[in-house]
C-alpha cells in the first residue's frame, strides 16, 4: 500500500490519499489540543498510542457487530481504514455526568446518569460545536431521521461493548464522542476511539486515564495513556 498526496490535517491526524481510491492511510500526530484549539501541546508517544488503542477498539467492535472503518494496522503510527463521507454530527454518549454536560446542567462529576445519555453536536470549528437535537439533524439535512436512528443504535452499541471490556480491565467508561460516516452507501462508525476522545477513569480510585489529565493539568499525561494501552493489550510501549 502506498501512502499517495496528504488530503487533510487535523489537529490529532493526517489523512492520506492511497492507490486504492476507496482507502485512506491515517497517521496519528503527537500534537494535543484542547477548547477548540485554544489550548496547544504535544503528548510524547501519544499518536503511536492511540493509534494501537483505536485499533484494539475497532477490532473488537467489528467482531461484535458494530461495522466501523478499520481495515488494518500499517505501522505504530498509521492505520489504512475506508474512506467515508463524514456526517458532521458528533455523537457523545455518557455514563456518568462529566465535562460540559456537569457544567451545563450543575451536576457533580462522577454522578451516574442511570443509563446513557446521547448527546449530538455539530461538528463546526466556528460555531464550536454547538449540541444540536434530532430535528436540527433533520431540518440541517445532516442525516435523515432513519440514518439517525441507525446511528443512534450503533453508538449505544458501542457503549454496551465497551464498557463490559473496559469494566474487566478496571476502567469505567465515562463518556465518549463518537463520529459516523457513508461508505458505499452504509454507515460506519469512523474517525477514532482512544484516550483522546473518551473518558476513563480507574474503576477503583476513579483517576482519570485520559485526555483531561491535559485539559485540567493534572500531570502524567503520557502516563495515563501507556497505562490504558498496558491495560488492554497487557503489553508495554518502549518509549
Ligand atoms: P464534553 O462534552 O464533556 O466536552 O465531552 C464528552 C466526551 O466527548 C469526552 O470524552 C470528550 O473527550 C469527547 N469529545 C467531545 N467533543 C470532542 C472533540 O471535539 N474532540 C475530542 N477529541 N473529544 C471530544
């Protein structure tokens, strides 16, 4: 497989044309932000980690029927997955209150919400991501009302998953966005699943494993994320 011209840069990705149009190469950057690029850093090893995370949670969710845009592993860095058509919908799925949705609503951190709660964003840098509803989905014509009940489906799905797997290393799955696009006329579940895009938390002492080590400066940033890859794959990074 060959890595052809660069099609995007985002702020954790760089995504890559291939010979095979149907097929993207994505490679995993080091570079962290936060509020919506307002808080800039680099996490040493963090691309290489959450590449092999995002993987690991890929396969298992494709062998548990939830069909997502994985294809394979091409290095530490980069994975080859489908190219799709990006729904601009973030799909943020909660177990606890945390995050936006503790400030928004004046919950205590760690409150737990008795079954998941669905969040849908607009995925706009300018508007900074505004949570939106169904019929905003509708009237933007972002996604039909079929689509979103699909999508919906498919997320909570990921959350049933996930957060059995997780529960059996010792983490709690707080919350997590998720991101859908159209291959082939099918949705699939895209982008990426790591520590950058989900809350963990250490089922015992509730310390946090994730991004908001970086949001919050709590330190042992690159800790946490080798500790969340030791927990799964039971291996170790050498860097
Ligand atoms: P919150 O709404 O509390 O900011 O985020 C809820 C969950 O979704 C967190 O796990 C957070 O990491 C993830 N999330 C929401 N929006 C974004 C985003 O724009 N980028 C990333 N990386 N994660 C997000």
């Amino acid at each position: 497989m060959e890595k052809l011209a660069l099609l995007y840069e985002g702020k954790a990705k760089k995504v890559y044309k291939t010979d095979n149009q149907d097929l993207l190469w994505v490679e995993y950057k080091d570079d962290a932000t936060a509020f919506n690029g307002a808080k800039k850093g680099t996490i040493v090893g963090k691309g290489v980690l959450n590449n092999l995370i995002s993987a690991h949670f890929f396969e298992l969710l494709a062998e548990n029927g939830v069909p997502n845009h994985f294809v394979k592993l091409i290095n530490e860095r980069g994975q080859l997955v489908k190219s799709l058509e990006i729904i601009p919908v973030e799909v943020i799925v909660r177990n606890l209150a945390a995050g936006s949705m503790a400030k928004r609503l004046g919950l205590e951190e760690g409150m737990d919400l008795g079954g998941p709660v669905v969040d849908y964003c607009y995925k706009s840098d300018e508007l900074g991501d505004p949570l939106i509803n169904d019929d905003h989905i509708r009237a933007l014509k972002l996604a039909t009302p079929e689509q979103l009940k699909t999508i919906r489906e498919m997320a909570l799905k990921v959350n049933a998953v996930l957060s059995k797997y997780l529960a059996e290393k010792n983490i709690i799955l707080v919350d997590y966005k998720l991101e859908f696009g159209f291959h082939k006329g099918e949705i699939l579940l895209g982008d990426e699943i790591s520590p950058d895009t989900c809350r963990f938390w250490d089922s015992e002492t509730r310390q946090k494993l994730d991004k908001d080590r970086f949001r919050r400066d709590l330190g042992d940033v690159e800790e946490a994320y080798k500790e969340v890859y030791r927990r799964l794959t039971g291996k170790e990074v050498t860097f």
